[in-house]
C-alpha cells in the first residue's frame, strides 16, 4: 500500500463517529482530544485526496462545537468591550474531546489559531469541491466574532508556548480565516465589516512590528527569532504569498535555520523531546517550495516525510535523529512516553504535499 494510500487509511479509520480527528490514538497527552488546527489541515489532506465525506463530517463537528459555545462567546465579547481583560483560562479552548466536550486535564488551550485555521480550511474544501457543508453558518458566525473580538490578544503559539506574546503565526491564521469567513457569505452586515476591519489591522501590525530588519517574519512580535509555523503565513494562509519579499525572505530563513537532511525543527531553542525535526513542518516547507515553482525541492522533503514512516506506514510527530537538545529527551519520554504516532497531522500533510506534486498513488 502506498503511503497516500495509507494515511487515508489511516484517517479514515481513526476518525470518530462524531467527525472529530484525534491528534494520535495512543499518545498519552493527546489521546482523546482532536484540535481545530490539527484537524483543519488533516480535512484539508483529506479533501484534496477525494474523501468529501470524512472532511465534511470534521467540518459539521467544528461547526457544532464552536456554534455550541455562541453563548459563552457574546459574554466574552461583551466583558472586553466594557474594558475587562478576560483572563486566558476563561477563554475558548485550543482542543476538545472527541464529543466536543472541553477536557478536563490541564493544558495550555488559549489558542487563537485553530479557530482561524479552520474557516480558511472550510472554504477551500468547499471551494474545491463546489458545495457547502449543511449547518455551518452559526458556527462560522461564532468563530468569526470570538476572532474579531480578541485577535489583538496574546495567546499561546502552535506549540502551545508563550502566552505573554503575540504570534505572527497566529496572527496569520486569524488573517486568513477572517478572510474566509467573510467569503463564505454567512457573516451579518455588521459582523462582515468587523471582520473586514481585524483583517485590516492584523495587516497593518505585522508590517508594521512583524517583519524583521532582514526581510523576514518574526516569530512573534519583538523577537527577530524565526519559527517553522512561519510557513502558513507564506503557503497557505498568503499574508505575504509566494514571490512577496516578505514571503521569500522568511521561507529562505526558515530553511537556513530549520531544516536539517530534509527534516525541520519547530526553532532552535526547541527541548521537546530533546528538539528533533518535525514531520509535517518538512510538509509546509514542501508546500511552499511547491507553490513557488521549485518543484524538485519540495519533492526531496515528500521523500524525507516517506522515509521517517515506520514499518506500518504510520508517520512520526518528529523523528529522534539530530537533536537540539539531546539531553532533554529522555525527560519526556519518561513524562509521556514515546513519542505521538501514527500523529495524523503528520499523515495530513503528506497528503497534502503529495498532492501538490501529483502524487496519487
């Protein structure tokens, strides 16, 4: 079985009855949880691929989990209008049980960019595939107002790092699933021109204080430091597209400072699991070597993600070779165990590279 095959497979078997993707079905810290991030560019390999049905069932479940929580949003937004700053416990959460349920285990879940990333997942699935998914509106209307209120908040990162900073990565997100959004059609006069306007000002900040002397995107605002996550800002989310200046310079700057032997690390003070090189991120910085013309470049990282399956087929979240931080892993290992695979964002990726190459089969 080939490996697009597999991770279909793989997909489609671990999806739950409700549409919800699990992170890994058997990693400790995620078993049990699916994340609106995670899934969206999981759906979106999915969808690419032909399996309308599995994507379209993530997405309803999306829609019913967010649009669930319209109540618990308008208090949100009504308490930051009248100036009080909401504390980031209280704020929607990043993941959720495989019912939809919010989870009971400590976790850092104030994440603005799982939200974002599923509108613009959303669209492009039924862009491409010329329908709309039934019953998505409140839940699109939901999301969309919970961004427009609290785009311009600190939150934690893609690594569920950092909470006192504001993220270009997350702001690139919320940027490009406003966009979608308001695409989508569903959103009021009033809600559509507010969402209009963050996009707005999401632009206008991180040209202003997101892009560094070099050229290049910050990982977050104040830090000349580059991050993989980065990558979205580029291919997909296009707040500075291919052939941008600022696109270019930050894929080139990423793969200076990242990518190892086809692999890429998050950043360089990584220690998670003594910071080894990322399955998917090789997918991302395929995808934009892909969008970019450089088509034998992003097919040297389809064949690295290949290489790290293991005899299932299954892929790794990172792989053990070439450490940051070799000394650091085995804390991990002994506080969750080996690490998260199959990871199906990992399989999600593949997917989507591979068909960015042609790869079917």
């Amino acid at each position: 079985m080939s490996l697009v095959a597999h991770s279909l497979d793989v997909i489609k078997r671990l999806q739950a009855p409700s549409g919800a993707y699990p992170a890994s079905p058997t990693f400790s810290a995620y078993r049990g949880y699916s994340w609106l991030r995670d899934g969206a560019f999981i759906a979106e390999g999915v969808s690419r691929h032909g399996d309308v049905a599995g994507a379209d069932a993530f997405h309803a479940w999306c829609a019913r989990v967010v649009g669930d929580r319209a109540g618990q949003v308008d208090a949100l937004v009504s308490r930051a209008g009248r100036g009080e700053a909401v504390p980031a416990a209280e704020m929607l959460p990043t993941r959720f049980t495989l019912d939809g349920v919010d989870g009971d285990d400590d976790w850092w879940d104030f994440q603005l960019d799982g939200y974002g990333t599923w509108l613009w997942a959303l669209r492009e699935h039924g862009v491409r595939h010329g329908h709309v998914v039934p019953g998505v509106e409140k839940g699109v209307r939901t999301a969309a107002r919970y961004l427009t209120a609290f785009w311009h908040v600190p939150c934690y990162d893609w690594w569920e790092e950092h909470v006192e900073h504001r993220h270009v990565a997350t702001l690139g997100s919320i940027h490009a699933g406003l966009r979608a959004a308001i695409a989508l059609g569903v959103l009021s006069g009033p809600e559509s021109a507010a969402a209009a306007e963050a996009v707005e000002g999401i632009a206008g900040l991180v040209a202003q204080e997101g892009v560094t002397q070099e050229g290049h995107l910050r990982k977050w605002l104040g830090s000349d430091a580059v991050d993989a996550s980065l990558l979205a800002c580029v291919e997909p989310f296009g707040l500075y597209p291919a052939g941008h200046p600022a696109g270019e310079a930050t894929v080139a700057e990423v793969e200076r400072q990242l990518a190892r032997d086809g692999g890429v690390y998050r950043y360089l003070d990584d220690t998670f699991y003594g910071g080894g090189r990322w399955v998917l991120l090789a997918g991302f910085l395929g995808w934009n070597h892909a969008r970019a013309g450089r088509r034998a470049e992003a097919a040297r990282y389809l064949e690295w993600m290949a290489a790290q399956a293991n005899p299932a087929g299954d892929l790794p979240e990172q792989v053990p070779g070439l450490l940051l931080a070799p000394d650091r892993r085995q804390e991990w290992l002994d506080r969750w165990g080996p690490v998260a695979t199959p990871l199906l964002w990992s399989h999600g990726m593949y997917l989507v590279l591979a068909d960015e190459l042609g790869v079917t089969a």
